[in-house]
C-alpha cells in the first residue's frame, strides 16, 4: 500500500529517509490535500529505471518483429560461429 504524507512532514529528513528505505514504493507527498511529489530510495529509483529501460527494450524489438525485421537463429549462430572461430 503506497505511503502519504504530508509535506510539512518533510522537516524530519531521517525519518522520510527511513521510510523510504525500508518501503518498496515510492512515498507520495500531498500539499494542501493534493499529490505534489513522489519520493524514493536510490535503490528503488535505479530498479524503476532499469526496469523503463527493458521495456523500451522491448517495444523496440516487438516493432522490429512487426516490421519483419528478424533473422534466423541458426544462421546468426553459424556467422558468429565462423567469425570468432568457435
């Protein structure tokens, strides 16, 4: 369940600190009512984006596949085969 806090809360920076580490969402912090920010651990920002980063990945090469642009992969391993002498 995502954590809400207010944004006065951000006075005590150890304790937005710990909730962000031991969380496993962003925290969301509210300003008269109304989301104003997220805020998260390094950890799980590099998560999220790494993750952002796979399915740009992803969608790239689906596109690739709509658009016929495959190869076979027996040939591909036969051309690296031969290439590197393996």
């Amino acid at each position: 369940m995502p954590q809400i806090i207010p944004i006065r809360d951000l006075k005590n920076t150890s304790e937005i600190s710990r909730i962000c580490q031991s969380s496993d969402e962003p925290v969301f912090i509210t300003k008269n009512g109304y989301g104003d920010m997220v805020i998260m651990s390094m950890k799980l920002y590099e998560e999220k984006m790494f993750m952002l980063d796979v399915y740009g990945k992803l969608i790239a090469a689906e596109e690739q596949i709509m658009e016929g642009k495959v190869l076979d992969g027996n040939t591909s391993l036969k051309k690296i085969k031969e290439k590197y002498h393996v």
